[in-house]
C-alpha cells in the first residue's frame, strides 16, 4: 500500500530558506562588527573568533532546514547542494576576518542521494533528511582557524495503529503516532490523516468521532470511526514539524 502523494508546495519552504539565509548573514555580520571592535587584543583562541565559528555552523544548520523543509513540501533534491553553495559563498564574501573558505560534501551513501533522504513507505516509519560534511578555513589578519563538522537534519514520524469492528464494516480506528527531531521528541505544526476504502483516500472528520490527543511531549493519538469493508485497514499520516518539515508515513492497522 501506498498513500497518494499529498506533499505542500514548495513555496512556504522557499520563504524559510531566504529567511534563514538573511538571518544568517545577519549573525556573520554581528560577529565581523565584534571582530572589529576587539582587533587590537583579539587571539587566536579568542571568543570573538569562536562565535563567528558558531554563526557559520548555526547558518549551516539553518540553510539545511530550509532546504529540507522546501524539498519535503515538492522541491528538488538539487535545492541542497545549490543552497549550500551560496551559503559558502555569503560565507566566503565575509572578508573582514581574512579569507574564509567554506566547503561541503552532501551524504551520497544510501539511504541518501545528493544529501537528501525521504522515506515515507509503508511501514508506519516516515523520515525526511538532509545530511552533509562541512570544512571551514580562516587565514589572514593575524588569525587561523580550521573547523570540520557534519550536519543532519531529520524529521522522523513512527505510527502504531489498531481497529476494532464495531458492527458490520463498520470501525473504530486507533493510531499512535511519535514525531521527533534529531531522535528526540518534536511538536508538530499541522496533522493530517486519511484511511483507504478500496482505490480512494479519505480524510477522518467531526463526522467520524475524529479526535486527536495531543501529549505534550511529541506523541499524538488519533482516534475516529469509518465504514472500511476490508478487513485490511490502511491509513496515512502527514505531519508538518515546527520548522515546516513536512513528513508521511503509512501503515496496515492490527485488529484487536
């Protein structure tokens, strides 16, 4: 079984990432300004030059989850790579530390093709990715710097889904699901779920007794009831994570 692809359009991803790559250059720019200040008794080791490190690993990170929030909502693969690209080169146009160079190699190992891995099956797991190597070399005005860090951003969505015969076809549908970011718990933006009748997708209801629990700590709880003549009963959950990171997972529902 496999859902219908119902994945946003790419435009709201698109608005993160030009958001992201602003505050990013934002955050270089503060830390060039306290560079400047504190030239004439900066070190190598210096605070100063650690931060601006730290703006260049947070921007990483924040062009990353842009990128993966506009490739989960319709987006090319291709977006990675070439946001990474002009995030070097922003970082590179940063001249008044010396000359930095920023480099990276996107994950091309499976599960990940040019960084990217979706998986959104059938097997109550969903998982969007990205997953890139980073470089970064400083020189010049009296400093050095080298730094090498890796990058992985990923959305996981884990279903666990039971009915029960209520009378005739019809159900009493539970599922069970768990969003997290970077394997820890994650709230979720915006749920949506829909169980299959035969060849067709549906979208439970206040007509179906739809309800969904809330915990608090990343796990939610759906419950509903449908007339399903298959005694297989298959549902799709799509999930879109605080930073617009869209994810999907299916599964088959236990009966008890």
């Amino acid at each position: 079984m496999k859902a219908k692809n119902m994945k946003r359009k790419g435009s709201s991803g698109q608005v993160i990432l030009i958001a992201v790559l602003a505050m990013a250059l934002i955050l270089l720019s503060t830390q060039v300004y306290v560079f400047e200040v504190q030239m004439p008794t900066i070190e190598t080791g210096s605070n100063s030059l650690n931060d601006h490190i730290f703006a260049i690993k947070l921007g990483s990170r924040n062009v990353a989850i842009g990128s993966l929030a506009n490739i989960s909502s319709g987006g090319a693969y291709t977006v990675f790579t070439s946001n990474l690209e002009r995030w070097a080169s922003l970082v590179g146009d940063e001249s008044q530390f010396g000359k930095g160079i920023l480099n990276n190699t996107v994950e091309g190992s499976y599960p990940y093709s040019s960084g990217v891995w979706l998986y959104w099956e059938n097997s109550g797991f969903g998982v969007s990715s990205v997953f890139a190597n980073f470089t970064f070399e400083l020189s010049g005005r009296g400093v050095a710097a080298n730094s090498s860090y890796n990058l992985n951003v990923t959305t996981t969505l884990l279903v666990q889904d039971t009915y029960q015969v209520i009378l005739g076809d019809e159900k009493q549908i539970n599922v069970t699901f768990n969003l997290l970011n970077e394997g820890k718990p994650a709230l979720a933006e915006q749920i949506t779920l829909y169980y299959r009748v035969f060849d067709s997708w549906f979208a439970p209801n206040a007509s179906n007794n739809y309800v969904v629990t809330d915990y608090g700590n990343g796990t939610y709880r759906a419950s509903f009831r449908a007339s399903i003549p298959s005694p297989n009963v298959e549902v799709s959950v799509h999930v879109v994570d605080r930073r617009e990171i869209f994810v999907q997972a299916n599964a088959t529902c236990s009966q008890i």
